[in-house]
C-alpha cells in the first residue's frame, strides 16, 4: 500500500532525527528510510485488511513492526552507531506507534467532520 504526502513526510522527519544522532552515511540514510516506509506500509495494508481492528491491536502490529525496523537497521550500523541507536531506541516514544496514532486520530477525525 502506498503511503500519502503527509506519512512520507512523517517517514522523512523521523529519519532526520536519527541520522543527527547517528551520523549516517547516505546508504544508511536510505536503508532506515525504507525500512520505516515498509513498516508504515504494512500497517496501512493490515489496516485497510481488518477494518474491524481495535486500536489495540493496530498498536500492538506498530510495536511489532518496529522491532523488527529496529533489529533489521542494526545490521547496517557500526558498533558506535549500535549504542547510539539503542539509547535513542530505549528512550524515545516509539516512532511507528506515536505515527501511528497521530495519523489514526487524524484519519478519524476527518472522517467524522465528512
């Protein structure tokens, strides 16, 4: 599924910030960027695919997706970028499940008003 202007631009910020901790190369850039992309993007087809879904569980799917953006990304990184990676991690609100939630509330609410 692909993802809308808004999403992308969410996908773009967020790689911003940890390429400012991590100091990414160009390559690295675009492997977290992709990875975050196909995580957004699985969670958009799984949405459109239950449309019954509770928030639970699509919150739960986020959570699971971002461990394995998360485990996949720390096969391109150098072991200083490791621990940084896994301190910012550790410590930020969880990228797929706060955009998840932003857009979610955000799709809903545009419903509602329509």
């Amino acid at each position: 599924m692909r993802l809308n202007v808004e999403q992308l631009g969410v996908v773009a910020a967020e790689v911003n910030k940890f390429d400012t901790d991590l100091n990414l190369s160009n390559e690295q850039r675009q492997i977290l960027q992709d990875f975050l992309r196909q995580a957004l993007e699985q969670i958009e087809e799984y949405k459109a695919q239950n449309l019954q879904s509770s928030e639970s569980d699509l919150l739960g799917m986020a959570a699971k997706a971002q461990c394995v953006v998360h485990r996949r990304m720390r096969h391109f990184l150098n072991d200083e970028q490791n621990r940084r990676w896994d301190a910012k991690w550790a410590t930020s609100e969880t990228f797929l499940r706060l955009t998840f939630k932003r857009l979610t509330l955000r799709t809903k609410s545009k419903k509602l008003a329509s």
